[in-house]
C-alpha cells in the first residue's frame, strides 16, 4: 500500500481529527494517473485507520486537495487515460470510494478543478473554491463526455440545463458562477482561502461525527430513492442517533449552556 501512496500526501492531525490528502502531481497540474486514482484511496484507507485503535470516531473529516499554485486537479491525464479507463470498471474507483467513505470529505479547490478533477470534487460531500478557481467539463474537446458521472452531478445540483451547457460547450465557468448554480458550497476569497477553509473544516470536525455520518448517508438516499423509503431511511437513522452518547452529551451541553465535546460513541 505504501507504493500507492507515492502520487499523494497524506497528514493527520489528532487534535482535530481532520485528515488531508494532498494530490501532489504539481508539474501536470495533478492530472488523474493510476498512481494518483490509487493513492488517494490508499491515503483514505490510511486515514480511516486512525479510527481503529480510538474510543470513539478519531477521523472527523478529510481535506482533499492539490499540490502546487494552479489546480486542484486537471483532470484525467491525458497522456494514458483510454488504456487505464478501459480495465477500471470492475474495480472500486476513487469516485466512489470518496463517495462512500465514512466521513465528510471536502474538496478544497484553489486553481483549476477540470474533467475527471471536477468529478473527483463532485464526489466529495463538500467543495470550497477560491474565487480565482476555474471549473469545467473540457471532455467535449477530446470528444469524450465526462466519464465518472459529472452530467449525472451536475444535472442534480444544477438542473439539466447547466449539466449540458457546461458539458456541451467544454466552456470554463468562474467559482462563483459555480457557486450561483449550487454547484460549489462557498467561495472564498484568495487572500483569505486558508484561513476560511480551516475554520470551516474545524467547525465540521467539532460536530458530532456520527450524526454527521448519518447525515451523510440520509443525503446520498435522498438522491437515490424516493420520498416514502427516505423518509423511513431517516427514521430508522433518527432511532439510531437517539442512542448514542453524543446525543446524551449534545442534550447535557444544550441545558447546561456550554460547547459539547462528541466522541463519536
Ligand atoms: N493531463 C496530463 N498533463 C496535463 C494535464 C492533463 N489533464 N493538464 C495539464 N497537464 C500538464 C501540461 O501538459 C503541462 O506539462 P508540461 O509542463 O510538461 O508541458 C503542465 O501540466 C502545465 O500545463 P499547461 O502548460 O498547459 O498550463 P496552462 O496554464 O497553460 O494551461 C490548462 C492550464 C488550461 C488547465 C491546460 O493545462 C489544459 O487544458 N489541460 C487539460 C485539461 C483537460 O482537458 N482535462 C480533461 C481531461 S479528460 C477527463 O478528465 C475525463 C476523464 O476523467 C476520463
């Protein structure tokens, strides 16, 4: 596993449970190979392994983001994609490890976020840009789509319209027009990206992290089922929480008038 980590960084913090995994491919502005697919599901599964020994959830949220000055991510590189995308399908990808992984991950943008970046950042729970970020589907230009479900995405956080002229046109959009289409969460700005996205993440890794979990997967139902089976979803999840020393913790915090400290029990 350590080999895989070779494309990527990854840092833990254990007074804030926060993890980051850096794409660090800088000279080809983190352009997608299998080294980097692999290294960030090597560096997530490497993350997830704090929460073996914790009492408690250890692992809070994780910070995806790219090395060097210019871009998340290029997307997919260009130089080998066709032979790699033709042996990935059987395998589970990056995109759906992100997709699936137990905790929020949350896709800091600074520079470029394109094709399969974009999707990589689609995939994550939440996307915080700098506003002088630049995203877009140049697939159209290699006479691709967007392969990792970017239509899909955008057409559910944006409406079919936007998905098909992003898409269509290979056009790229400003962060904040990606924000006005619900497509990004916040942007920041550049002089004040680090210090914003910090806070955001900290205030996130201070919830209670089962709760956040749950929260999680109610969402990703929300997109896949219809209203009656979400609705039950959330109930048996409500049922669940309703257990949980967090809550007992939240509850005592609330009527004592100060901050709970969760554990994730
Ligand atoms: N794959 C491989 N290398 C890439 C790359 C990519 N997607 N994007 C950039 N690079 C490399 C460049 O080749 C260049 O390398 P060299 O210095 O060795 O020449 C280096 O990164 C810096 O890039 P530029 O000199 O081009 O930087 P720029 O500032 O002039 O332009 C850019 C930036 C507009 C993002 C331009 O690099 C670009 O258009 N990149 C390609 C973007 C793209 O088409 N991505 C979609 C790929 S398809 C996809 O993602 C779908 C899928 O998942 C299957």
């Amino acid at each position: 596993m350590d080999d895989d980590l070779d494309a990527v960084r990854v840092a833990f913090d254990d007074e804030t449970g926060v993890g980051t995994i850096t794409m660090d491919r800088p000279d080809a502005l983190n352009a997608l190979n299998g080294q980097l697919r692999a290294g960030i599901i090597a560096g997530l599964q490497r993350l997830e392994a704090e929460n073996e020994d914790a009492d408690g959830v250890a692992l809070r949220a994780v910070v995806l983001e790219g090395a060097g000055e210019k871009a998340f991510c290029a997307g997919a590189d260009i130089g080998g994609f066709s032979e790699e995308s033709a042996g990935a399908s059987s395998e589970r990808d990056h995109y759906e490890y992100i997709r699936d992984f137990p905790a929020p991950v949350i896709a800091k943008i600074d520079g470029y976020c394109l094709g399969g970046g974009l999707e990589t950042a689609l995939a994550c729970d939440f996307r915080l840009a700098s506003e002088s970020s630049t995203l877009g589907f140049p697939e159209v230009n290699l006479g691709l789509l967007p392969g990792a479900g970017g239509v899909q995405y955008v057409t559910k956080l944006a409406g079919p319209a936007v998905a098909k002229e992003l898409a269509m046109t290979g056009e790229y959009i400003s962060a904040q027009r990606a924000a006005d289409e619900g497509i990004v969460n916040r942007v920041y700005s550049d002089e004040g990206f680090e210090d914003e996205v910090d806070a955001f993440v900290a205030d996130l890794a201070g919830q209670a992290p089962l709760a956040v979990q749950a929260i999680k997967d109610s969402a990703h139902m929300a997109v896949q089922s219809g209203l009656e089976e979400g609705l039950r979803y959330d109930a048996k999840l409500f049922g669940e929480l309703l257990e949980t020393e967090d809550h007992a913790k939240g509850a005592a915090a609330f009527n004592e008038d100060r901050e709970p400290e969760f554990e994730g029990k």
